[in-house]
C-alpha cells in the first residue's frame, strides 16, 4: 500500500468499526424528530458522543440553545463537518438530516481518529433550524467560521449531484392599512385594504412573468379583514423570495417594494414592509473539494453528476457558509428519481437500508476528503483561490 493510500485505507477500517453505531445514532434522531430551535434531544445525543471521544465540546454557540462546536486539535489548518438535525413539523426527518447529523458525526469522528490530531484541527458544527430559522446563517454572523480553511457536509436526496443548486431567498411581510367603512351604508368613505393586497398579488403574477431565471415571488395572504360587513382597514401578506445570486435577490427585494408603493399610491392605502426571516445565500461550490469528495464516493460505487441545468433545490443556509469559507455540499440519492423530499416517503427512506448504505460511503467520501483537506497545503490554496 503507497504512502498516499495509508489514510484512506485506515478511514474505511474506521468506518467500518464505526457503522453499527452511527447508524444507531442516525436511528435515535429519526424515531424522535425535533422541529428547529427544539433540538434538545438530539444536540445532547450528538455532543455526548463527541465528548466522549475526546472532543472538546462548547454548547449553546452564536446564543443559540441548541447550536454547538466540538474541536480536536487546537492549530490551523481546521476543517468544519457540519451537522443538521432539525425535522419538519408534521413529517419528522422527511428531508433525512438524522442522516446528515450521523454522517457529519462519524466524519468527524473518524477523520480524528486517522489523523490523531497531529495536522490541524477537526471541528464538528451542530446547526440547528435549517428547514427555518437559518442556524447557519446566524453562526456565520457569530464568527463561528471565521478561522475555518473548508465546510464539509452531504445532503441526501433523490438525485447523486456533485454539487447543490441551491438559491437565495428570504421573506417579507407587506401590510396595506386603509379606512374601515360599511361597504354598503357609507362605501365611499372606506379604503379597501384587502383591495390593495389582493392588487399586489395581481401586480407580482404581471412581473413574474419577465423575471429572470431563478427568480420568483410566492406569496400568502395572512390577514385579510375581520368581518365580511367591514371595508378591511389592514390587510396583511408574506412573500418568499427566491433568486439565483444574493445581487439577484437584493434587485427582486427593490422590486417587491417598488410594486407596494405603486399599489398603495393607486389604491390610496399606505403600506409597510419588513423582512422577516434570516437571509439564505446562494450556495457557491467549492469546485476543488466537490472533485475530491466525488472521488473518494466513487469507490464505493456511487458516481455523482453535475445538476441538471434549471433545475433548483430551494434555498438552504449553507449558502452563508459557503460565502465565507470553501464548501461543499453534494446530493446523494436514498431514493429514487421520481420521489420527493418533504414527503413521508422520504422520510421512510431515511430510515432505510438504502439510507444506512448511503449513510457509510458518505462518511468515508467525507472523512478522507477532511484527511485530504487537513494534509494538503496546495489543496488548501487552491480551495481558496478558487472561493475569492
């Protein structure tokens, strides 16, 4: 065996030690889901594993109760596995983060145990409320990258796709306020708030069709009057915003204002706007470490592709984090091509055989692209010249 394969050869023995028990942790996340900024449960199974393998474990990182890092080693360079465990309301894991929690753990795991933490240092990153709240971005915001050389992470799916095309989005809330009047003993003296609203709806549907692509506005109404004998005095709506790029995002937000002030000087109302949930950025792939980890998930039979063109996965936080440090975060399929995420289905999936076989190539293809990270310095640069 070369000098070069030793690693490798002992991360797969690692792996294999290791299966039977990260597959029992990816098990206990998906029999006792948890929605985001609720994962008690499943930070304290994660972190506890992490502690006893030696991990020096902080909790309740970036003032968030449920974030946590765990590092071994103390110097750069540092490479980050990340862990999402948060599940959605109604339908458990049914985007299968119990399988990236376990797969970031035994990544984590095993690339300590290979490199002894002799050539830098290996920190496991609990992000909570992925689905929504944005944990990752909050992170970002709290420094919690700031001396990271590269951000690993796997996201199962129902495509095998080297890299995620995930866009920008985030949301607003857009009240019209107007005059409460009967609308038949004095209709003249009411301003239809609900009116104006319903004309932004109608307004967005006209732009949406020359918007570019990746771009669209989806929107809801959330209060629309209280009786149907009152000319509506408020009238409230929320709209997510999706976009190609954060400057995309920035102009479809400019013009998502720009058509509430038109509706409300035509309409006579007045009207308010306010962002209402964290910021997601575009993902920017890590082209270097992406060929890596397709390489190394090669070997055990599982060959990733390039997206299809046009087609995008929503939004996600690691976007943020990919804005900041090099990174990556490739789909590999746990089902077939004509399933869905967010679906039982999927969820079931995520507890299935072709999970957990999922589950072991995935920590090997992560931890010896960790290894690759944390042994070479040309690999390093060349990330990074790439993220600039």
């Amino acid at each position: 065996m070369s000098t070069l394969e030793a690693p490798y050869h002992r991360v797969r023995e690692e792996v294999a030690r290791r299966a039977d028990a990260l597959w029992a942790v990816a098990s206990a996340l998906h029999a006792d889901p948890e929605p985001a900024f609720a994962e008690h449960r499943a930070a304290a199974l994660l972190t506890g594993e992490l502690r006893q393998a030696g991990f020096e474990v902080r909790r309740e990182v970036a003032g968030l109760p449920t974030a946590f890092t765990a590092r071994s080693g103390r110097e750069r360079p540092t490479v980050a596995l990340l862990l999402e465990y948060d599940a959605l309301p109604g339908l458990g894991h049914a985007c299968g983060h119990n399988l990236i929690a376990a797969a970031g753990l035994g990544a984590a795991l095993v690339a300590d145990a290979v490199l002894g933490g002799g050539e830098g240092s290996v920190l496991a990153v609990g992000t909570p409320a992925e689905e929504c709240g944005g944990g990752k971005a909050l992170e970002v915001a709290a420094g919690v990258f700031d001396d990271v050389d590269a951000a690993l992470m796997f996201h199962p799916g129902v495509y095998d796709w080297v890299r995620a095309p995930l866009t920008a989005s985030e949301q607003y809330r857009i009240g019209f306020r107007g005059r409460a009047a009967h609308p038949t003993g004095n209709p003249t003296e009411g301003i239809d708030a609900l009116a104006a609203l319903i004309e932004l709806f109608n307004v967005l549907s006209a732009v949406g069709r020359r918007l570019p692509e990746g771009s669209h506005v989806q929107g809801i109404i959330t209060q629309g009057g209280t009786a149907t004998n009152i000319v509506p005095e408020y009238a409230e709506g929320r709209f997510g915003l999706r976009a190609l790029t954060a400057g995309a995002l920035d102009e479809l937000a400019d013009g998502l204002r720009t058509c509430a002030e038109g509706v409300a000087r035509a309409t006579g109302t007045s009207f308010e706007v306010e962002r209402t949930s964290v910021r997601y950025e575009h993902f920017r792939d890590s082209e270097v470490l992406s060929e890596h980890f397709a390489g190394h998930l090669t070997r055990a039979g599982i060959d990733l592709s390039p997206p299809v063109p046009g087609v995008y996965l929503g939004s996600s936080d690691i976007g943020n984090v990919s804005a900041r440090v090099p990174s990556i975060h490739p789909f590999v399929a746990i089902m077939d091509a004509d399933g869905s995420d967010h679906t039982p289905a999927f969820a079931a999936a995520a507890a299935s055989e072709r999970g957990r076989r999922v589950l072991e190539a995935v920590v090997e293809a992560l931890a010896c692209t960790a290894v690759d990270v944390l042994r070479d310095t040309g690999l390093r640069d060349r990330a990074w010249d790439g993220h600039r």
